[in-house]
C-alpha cells in the first residue's frame, strides 16, 4: 500500500472514524480498570520527594542507608523507612507497540495483545493524571502535559492506526530527564532496539518497566501436526508437518529472551514484567503501579 493512498480524503476520513469509534470504548475498559487501583489506595498520597510525613514501611533491598529512619528502627526487630507525600509533578511516559505482531490473538475470547496494551496504557495514564502528574506518548514529540484533555489526546493517539512493521521496538523520542516510562510489547522483534531505547533512557536517569504482553498460545505453543505459521504482516511464513516437535525448542527460546529481558531491565535499573492477556488486566496494572512508586523513590 503506498503513502499517497493512506493520505488521500477517504483514507483520512475512515482512519478518523475508526479512531473515535474506538475510542468510548478503550475509554470506559480503562476507567473502570483505573478504578480498580484507585479505589484501594488511601487517598490519593504517592511517595516522594515532598516535607509531609506520610507513613513508615518495612526497608527493602536496594534502599540507600540514609533513608533508614533509625530512630523507628530501634524500637523494633527489622529497620523502617520513612516516606514522604509526593508533592511535586513527575512525567510519566508510555510506549505502546502497534506493529502487526500485537494484532494476534489465539482465541476469539481473548483481547488482542495491542489491546490489552492499549488499555493497561490508558489506564496508566489515568492514574497519573489523577494523581498530579503529566503524562505523554513516547512515540510523539509532544511533551507530557496533566489534565483530563491530556487524557482524550493520549486515548486519540492510542487507537490512531498506523502502517506499522511485523515486529516493534520503543522508539521514544520525548524522554524528560528523571521522569518514569513503561514500555509495552510482546518484545519478540530484534532485542538491540530495546537495548538502545533503554541505554537512553538511563542515561537521562529515566526509571521504568518493560512490560511483555503474550498471548498464551505463544507462551504454551499448542500446536501439533501439519501448522503454516505466518507473521501477521505476511512478511515470513513457515510450513511444518510436525509442528508439535518444535515446541521444545520454541519454548527454549522464548525463556531466553525472557531472560535477555530481565538482564537489560537490571542493567538499567528498570524491571520486568509478563502479562498474558488470557489473565484479568488488573493484577498486570497494579504491578506498573507499583513499580513506577519504587522506581520514583
């Protein structure tokens, strides 16, 4: 398909009618997912860097010894730190892959990988909005900005389709210095655009998560006889008549990269984390809220 025909009239009006058909939809799913969250947090304190005395929590591994507060500490058998109300506004950037690979979904009961993406996404967005802070894509040049109309742009911009390739790779181009970043995809392309996008982000003290989104027919690989396996683009295809005796080294595979993953992750100071979209999506946003606070402390 050529670039003059994606930019005709026609063309420009179907992808705009698709994107705010959509668009009440990804909305709602992500309203009530952020809901879930919301609703279980005290108020709506985060830890920071802010004066206001919130709580104590227990010390994990990885805190500085200067955040022990040993006064606390004394009166009990493990030590304590003292956490403070986040006062000031942080940037919270997302990346959301939408090559073809994020389009597949084993069974029809099940979301697809770019949806489910697209709806942690947005939901990550409306915690940060709701909790003070500004949120951007990374894919766009736009910087973050806070605000419910924040919210309606980033949502657009989510469902906005594009031509995109078989497989993805952050490709952040606005990472504010000292800010936070999710990035979703199922992470099956060529690992060095990652091991770029993550070398820059560290190198402007930006903290996040990689989150894997796999459908569970590419975790359990189920299938058995003659299969012809074909990229979503069509790009590659590849015809067995015993698809059950790759399964081993399929899966060998696929715990490698997991591991690559989590290697680079470490390395960089981010974390890792495998969502499948046959699980409830609320337990896969409450661990990015999670590590966004630790990886903002």
């Amino acid at each position: 398909m050529s670039d003059a025909h994606l930019h005709t009239p026609e063309s420009l009006r179907s992808r705009s009618e698709s994107v705010a058909g959509s668009l009440p939809s990804l909305l709602a799913d992500a309203q009530h997912l952020a809901a879930t969250i919301l609703l279980g947090q005290h108020g709506r304190k985060r830890t920071g860097t802010g004066d206001e005395f919130w709580q104590y929590r227990q010390a994990e591994t990885g805190d500085p010894l200067r955040a022990i507060d040993w006064r606390r500490s004394a009166r009990a058998d493990t030590q304590f730190v003292r956490q403070t109300e986040w006062q000031a506004a942080q940037s919270v950037m997302i990346g959301v892959d939408d090559a073809q690979s994020m389009a597949y979904s084993g069974d029809a009961s099940r979301p697809s990988k770019l949806r489910r993406a697209q709806t942690l996404a947005m939901a990550l967005a409306i915690l940060a909005v709701r909790g003070g802070e500004r949120v951007g894509l990374t894919h766009l040049a736009e910087p973050p900005r806070g605000g419910e109309a924040q919210l309606l742009r980033v949502a657009s911009a989510l469902m906005d389709p594009s031509v995109a390739e078989d497989y993805g790779a952050p490709k952040p181009q606005v990472m504010p210095a000292g800010s936070r970043a999710v990035f979703f995809s199922d992470f099956l392309g060529p690992p060095e655009a990652i091991e770029r996008a993550l070398g820059q982000a560290a190198d402007r003290g930006v903290r996040g998560a990689l989150v894997q989104i796999l459908d569970p027919d590419e975790e359990l690989f189920p299938f058995e006889g003659r299969t012809i396996f074909e990229s979503m683009g069509g790009a590659m295809r590849f015809e067995t008549l015993k698809a059950g005796g790759l399964r081993t080294r399929y899966k060998e595979r696929l715990a490698k990269r997991k591991t690559h993953l989590k290697e680079m992750a470490r390395r960089t100071g981010w974390q890792y984390h495998c969502h499948h979209t046959s699980d409830p999506a609320e337990p896969g946003l409450l661990w990015i809220y999670r590590a966004l606070e630790k990886g903002g402390r």
